[in-house]
C-alpha cells in the first residue's frame, strides 16, 4: 500500500501470501515521489539503485545487522520514524474498523476486491475528516 502525506491511500497491491511484500514494492511507486519511506523489510541495494535513479529520497528504515555498530542508522531511523507512523496508522484503522485483520472469502480476486472497497471507504471518510 502506498500512503501520502495527509493519508489517502495512493496506490495498493493485493498478493498471495507466499509473495514477499518487498516483490511489489517498485509497483506501488509511480516515480515522481520525493522521497519514500518505508519499513525496513524493503531495504536493499536493488530498491535503493530504483530510487536514486528516480531522483527520490531514500528513507527506507536500516536494518540491524550482528557485531555491526547501529549507532548512525538507529539516529536515521529515530528521525524518520515519525513519518512511517502516518502509513501505520492506516494499516490500524484498516483493521480495526474495517476488518482488515482476516481474509474472510477463498480465492485471491474475492478478498482483493474486498480489500479495494475497504481501501475507498477509508479514503472517502479521510476526505470528509480532512476537509
């Protein structure tokens, strides 16, 4: 799922579950984002080459890694935790109030759709509470 600033879903994509969400992650973007921030499962070389070459921001979370200093990034992460809270915090009322939690139908395009219809709910109540 792709966020803006002030909440709105962007963009989504619905996948099985034996698909890692980092497969996608280029998909969601449309490539004219400043700067992307995201969790720290899409961290790698390959996303931040796509990024750099997209002229946008990487600030992606850094991983921590065994017998390795995380003094630098734990600062990085630190401050730009508070922007990742705006994408969370949908993901929260997604599930609470939505009941996104569970895939309630078998097949792949039923529980896609159910998601999507979730997804313009959310925007259309994010709209009236924005305006």
């Amino acid at each position: 799922m792709s966020v803006d600033e002030d909440g709105f879903i962007k963009s989504t994509d619905y996948m099985a579950g034996n698909v890692h969400d980092s497969n996608c992650f280029t998909d969601l973007l449309n490539g004219d984002e400043t700067s992307v921030y995201a969790d720290s499962a899409y961290q790698s070389q390959a996303h931040g080459r796509w990024l750099a070459e997209r002229l946008s921001e990487n600030r992606i979370i850094k991983r921590a890694y065994r017998n390795k200093p995380f003094n630098k990034e734990a600062k990085f992460n630190r401050i730009h935790s508070g922007v990742r809270c705006t994408v969370e915090r949908v993901f929260g009322v997604l599930k609470q109030h939505y009941g996104m939690a569970k895939g309630r139908y078998l097949g792949l395009n039923r529980n896609r759709t159910r998601f999507e219809l979730m997804c313009v709910a959310h925007n259309l109540k994010r709209g009236l509470s924005v305006q």
